[in-house]
C-alpha cells in the first residue's frame, strides 16, 4: 500500500517495493485452528469448565488488513504488531459469548447431560452468523468442543451415586449369584438325598429278596436232606432187615450143623472125646517151637489111660 490505497495484492505475490515509501502487510490466508479453554457458570452457579477447538480461515484479506494490522517490518519481514493473537483474542471472546449464554441458561446436570453437541451447535451458528466477523473478512469453518467438565470435588460427587449403584448392582448380581449356587446346592443336596433314599430302598429290596432266595434254599435243601435221610433210613432198614435175616439164617444152619455135630459125639467114649478135644484144642494153640513133658504132667494122664483100658 502506498498513501493507503492498494498498489499490488495477491495470493503468494512477489513485487519490487520502496521501503521508504511503501507499507506492507502479510495476511495468512491458510486453515488455522485455535484452542479454547474457559470457564462458564451454571444456572445452579456450578463452575464448569469448557474445552474446545475453532478452526477459522481470512476469506477476504484485504478487510481483514484494513481492520486488523497485518503490516510486517521490510527489515526484518516481521510482523510490527501481533494481528493472530487479535484474531485469537477475538474468537476466544465471541466463542464465550455464545457458549456462557447457553450455558448459563440451565443447571449443571442438564449442561452434563446433554454433552458437548449443544454447546458446539450454539458457539458454531454464533461465529457464524456474527458480524463482526464477517466485516473482518474472517470465516468460521468448523466448532469442536473436547468436553465439559465440572470442578474435581463437584466431579467426584456427582460420580458417587453412579458408583453407589454400579456398587449395589454388583453386589446385588453377587448375592443372586450366591443365591442361586445356594438353590443349586440345595438341589444337588436334595437329588443325592432321593438317590441315597432309592439305594437303600432298593438295598432293602435286595436284603429282602437275598433272605427268601435263602430261606428258600435252606427249605429246599431241608427237603433234599429229609428226602436223602429218609432214603438212608429205609436202605438201612432194608440193610439191617437183610442183615437179620441173613444172620438168622446162619445161626440155624450153624445150630444144625452144632447139633448134627453133638449128635455125631453122642455115642463116642470119654476117651474119644477127650483126644478130640484135645485136638481141637492143639489146632487152635498157638505155633509152639518146642513141648516140654515132666512127669508130674504125664502121670494124671497115663494113670487115667490105665484106667480106662483096665476098664474096658
């Protein structure tokens, strides 16, 4: 520029100038974005803090130069003043404006609840319809909000009643966990209960069985040994009758034959008798190696003899 008015202007231009009588300014033209970080009060005067990001662009560098100084030292290519941190100064306070009368306007539960999405919407259409703005030749081209956080303590207390009852469903969850391994060990208790009662039911069923199986056994054989001694008794009967009549039979024949052979010694001598007997009395001795006769044994026997041949 020179005696204000624009000589040469463009995007990335490159001209001679005089720097004694020229006044050059450099606006950026580029995407820039800019953090804000503020504090805001609710309806319920909690404090709440906002985090957020604008993205803003110079649509129009020459009004943006004729409103904000952009003029940079020829020396030093620098700028003489700080035109960004105006721009910055600017949106920071616009973006407030906005976000403070929305924010104002309801309590710290519903600014929690809602989320970020009204505080963007509202500081959004508010740069973007602000005039000041547009007479800067500056655009708003996109709003973020990061979050809206409440003081730490404020924090911490509105977390505690979540927590209470995230707390209470777990430990309702743990008691009905405990509460049905409890039911489920009353019914397994229950089941090896009625399993134990059929065992020893059946076991009952099977003492019972196993006592007619034996008493059937002990009067089935009980039978066998009546029938088997009833058998044994007649063949001993039949033995024994055998045996009686058998023996009744020798005795008559060995009594007829004892009386056939009395009856044969009935008419023989003394004498006769005696060598008989005597016989009968030398095949049934004993074997004898050797006899010894004295005489006191011979003269009973020789005088007898005499006798019985005098006799005769």
């Amino acid at each position: 520029m020179r005696n204000g008015k624009t000589v040469h202007s463009g995007v990335g231009a490159a001209f001679w100038f005089r720097p004694l009588s020229a006044v050059i300014s450099e606006v950026p033209v580029d995407d820039r974005e800019l953090p804000l970080l503020f504090h805001a009060r609710t309806s319920d005067f909690q404090d709440v803090t906002v985090q957020a990001t604008v993205t803003f662009r110079v649509t129009d560098p020459v009004t943006a130069a004729g409103r904000i100084d952009f003029s940079i030292d020829p020396e030093h290519g620098q700028w003489r003043g700080t035109p960004l941190d105006q721009v910055a100064g600017l949106l920071t306070e616009t973006a407030q404006q906005y976000a403070l009368d929305l924010i104002a306007g309801a309590d710290l539960t519903s600014t929690l609840t809602g989320g970020v999405t009204p505080v963007r919407e509202a500081i959004a259409a508010g740069l973007q319809s602000d005039g000041r703005l547009s007479e800067t030749g500056i655009a708003v081209i996109g709003v973020r909000v990061v979050a809206i956080r409440p003081e730490p303590e404020v924090e911490k207390a509105l977390r505690t009643p979540t927590r209470e009852q995230v707390q209470q469903d777990a430990d309702a969850a743990t008691f009905e966990r405990r509460a049905v391994a409890v039911e489920r060990e009353r019914a397994i208790g229950e089941n090896e209960l009625q399993t134990r009662i059929e065992l020893a039911r059946r076991e009952e069923q099977l003492v019972t069985q196993r006592g007619a199986n034996a008493r059937r056994e002990a009067e089935e054989a009980a039978a066998a040994g009546t029938i088997a001694t009833d058998a044994e008794a007649r063949r001993a009967e039949r033995l024994a009758e055998a045996n009686a009549a058998a023996t009744r039979v020798n005795g008559q024949a060995e009594g007829e034959a004892e009386a056939a052979r009395l009856a044969a010694y009935k008419d023989l001598s003394e004498t006769v008798l005696l060598g008989l007997a005597v016989k009968e009395l030398a095949a049934n001795l004993p074997h004898i190696q050797s006899l010894v006769l004295t005489p006191d044994l011979l003269a009973p026997v020789l005088a007898r003899l005499g006798s019985s041949t005098q006799e005769t």
